[in-house]
C-alpha cells in the first residue's frame, strides 16, 4: 500500500471506531433500561445486570458495525472533500478506481470483525446469556431472602417476605398464587423455608394460613395449617436440560440443518439455513457499503453546498439494501430454498457501488463518445 492508501484507510478506521463506539453506546443504555428494570423488579442485584449486559454487548456490537462502516465512509470521504484533499488526489492521479483500493481494505477490515462476531462472539455470548439466565432464575432461594421486597417470581406468583434470620430462615412469610384461572391463593405464615427436593425446591411454610378466593361466585375458604409445603417447581425452571437456540449454533451445523440439529433446537431447516447464511450475508453488505458510499460521493458535479446530495443518495441506498435484507430474511426463513436471497442486498450494494465508480471514471462519457464514433462510421 502507498502512503496515501495507508493515510485514507488509518483515517476511515479511526472515524468508524468512534462512530462505533457512539452508536453501542446509544444501542446499549436504550437496552440496559429495560433489562435494568427487569432484572431489579425480579430482586436480582446489580452485578448480575452489569454480567448481562456484558455478555449481551457482542450482539448489539454486531448489529451497529455495518452503520458505523457507512457513516465513517461518508463521513470522511465528505471531510476529505471538505479539506479539498479529495481534489489534490484526483489531481494527482488517482481515479475512482484507485481509490477504491483503501476504501476497499477497509471494507474488508469492517468484514472481517463483522465475520468474527457472528460466527464466533455472538453465538458463545448467546450461550452464555442463555444459561446465566437461566441460574438466575432457578436460584429461588437468593431471590426469596430479600427481606421487605414484594417479589414476582414467575407469571402470578408474588412473595414479600417480612424479616429474613442469620440461619436463612423467612419470618413472616406472604405468597400470593394467581395461576389459577378461577381461583387466587393467598398464603401466610410465621415461618418458612427452603428445602431442596429431588426434582425442584419446595418452600415449607409453619403455622399459617390460605386463602382461597374463588372468582365466579366470591366465595372466601379458609384453612389454617401447622406445615405446608409449596412445590416452586415450575418457577425454578425445573431440571431438564435448556435446549439450545438456532442462534446459538455453529454456522457449519447451522449449513448442514440435519435432521439431529432440528430436533434439538425445535426449528425448522428454513430457520437453521437463514441463520447460518444471515452470518455470511453480514459480512458481504458490511464489505460493500463502504465501497457504495465511496461512489456516491464521487458521482455528480461540483457544489458550494457540499455533498449532501450524495450523502442522501447513499443513506436511500443503505435503506433500501436494509429493506432487501429484511424481504430475504422472512422469505428464507419461510422457504429452505430461498436462502441465496440473502446474499442479494449485499451483492446490490456491491453492484451499486461498482457501477457509480464505474460513472465517476468517466464510463458514461466513453460510452457516448464510442457510441458517436460507430454512427460517424
């Protein structure tokens, strides 16, 4: 590489690392929000939201790259205009095609870290997410002895637990049940505590109460008992073993879709080919972007106003490969044959972006003038 390719492709890197950086930052709070409130109302501490967000940061880290890849390259090829550094460099010599080049290293620079986090990061970090999930969930016992709490622990069940002894033991015990569809339990009691059975915990209860309210006539049971034990199988998760997301696979065992690999992730072969191609399609439309903007911006005249024609021309472009891209992805997803669907807005940008280089170089004037010469002959 020349001094100026190392200069065009160290300035792109630079930029696309920073608006990287910007929009994970938008990307994440916008997440961490709503997990935040998910994980505290649940009773869950803040180091297990930091661990999830951590282990969440890959995949929103994904999903911006092929953004940050585009706003760079217009975002610098426009300063380089700008600086009129684009124009000393056509002066010199180089042509949109030369250009190209660093543009290009740097599409594929983009490609490779888009390649690494969708075929390696991303399905580890979904793993890892998924069974930290679901540790969480089946620690009852940390998420009951949280003294002063109303906490929901599954779809209808809240508990509120008074005081909570040295020895693990809850003092002055509340556990409302609303799973039931004609009937809410509520329990109380003066004591409780978890046992661990052979299959899932159970919370003992001593000397308390349930009452049971029955919903089509409002009529109010009452029972008082000594001990009562509360089966929290269910809301534990329950001991069989989590089954794996399609999103969690490798991409060779999402390619293959074998009859073993459908069976174990409930999906369809349809769903196992989008998956796996979506991973590949990412880093072609992430390659190509780059190499798209870099025409538009050097397609058109010269304007006072800058290049914000340009500039527009590529962001429609980026939308309607975004567009494609969402298009493919429900039909793959619908039809196992139609997966090559999803290579097409990469390869549009692709084509996009050679045929404006091809404008820039002049092709449209060689055309014309080949075109006059044949009718002159």
């Amino acid at each position: 590489m020349t001094v100026f390719d190392r200069y065009l492709t160290g300035r792109l890197l630079v930029q696309f690392g920073f608006f990287a950086l910007v929009l994970v930052a938008v990307y994440w709070v916008n997440r961490a929000i709503r997990l935040f409130d998910r994980l505290l109302s649940d009773g869950s501490s803040v180091t297990i939201f930091l661990e999830f967000t951590m282990l969440a940061l890959p995949g929103v880290i994904l999903s911006v790259l092929p953004v940050a890849a585009l706003v760079a390259a217009l975002y610098g090829l426009n300063r380089l205009a700008a600086d009129s550094e684009l124009i000393v460099a056509q002066t010199a010599g180089l042509g949109p095609w030369r250009l190209a080049k660093p543009v290009g290293v740097f599409g594929i620079a983009v490609a490779a870290m888009v390649a690494v986090l969708a075929h390696g990061l991303v399905p580890a970090s979904r793993t890892a997410l998924a069974d930290r999930g679901r540790e969480v969930r089946e620690d009852v016992t940390a998420r009951l002895l949280q003294e002063g709490k109303f906490l929901h622990l599954g779809p209808g069940i809240t508990v509120y637990v008074r005081e909570v002894s040295p020895e693990g033991e809850m003092l002055g015990l509340y556990l409302q049940d609303r799973r039931e569809a004609g009937s809410h339990t509520a329990y109380t009691a003066e004591r409780a505590f978890l046992v661990r059975g052979a299959e899932s915990p159970r919370l003992v209860m001593l000397r308390g109460m349930a009452q049971t309210l029955a919903l089509a006539d409002r009529t109010l049971l009452t029972v008082r008992f000594d001990d009562f034990a509360f089966d929290m199988a269910g809301l534990a998760g329950g001991t069989n073993a989590r089954a794996p997301d399609a999103r969690e696979l490798s991409t060779p065992a999402l390619l293959r879709a074998a009859p073993e690999t459908r069976a174990l992730t409930r999906s369809s072969a349809a769903e196992l080919l989008q998956e796996g191609h979506s991973r590949l399609a990412a880093s072609l439309l992430a390659a190509a972007l780059p190499l798209m903007a870099l025409g538009a911006m050097l397609t058109g005249a010269y304007s006072r106003l800058g290049l914000w024609r340009q500039i527009l021309g590529a962001v429609a472009l980026a939308v309607v490969a975004q567009l494609l891209s969402n298009a493919a992805e429900s039909a793959a997803r619908d039809d196992a044959g139609l997966w090559w669907t999803l290579y097409l807005p990469g390869a549009a940008m692709l084509a996009a972006g050679t045929v404006l280089l091809w404008l820039a170089s002049g092709g449209r004037r060689a055309a014309r003038g080949l075109r006059a010469a044949e009718a002159a002959a």
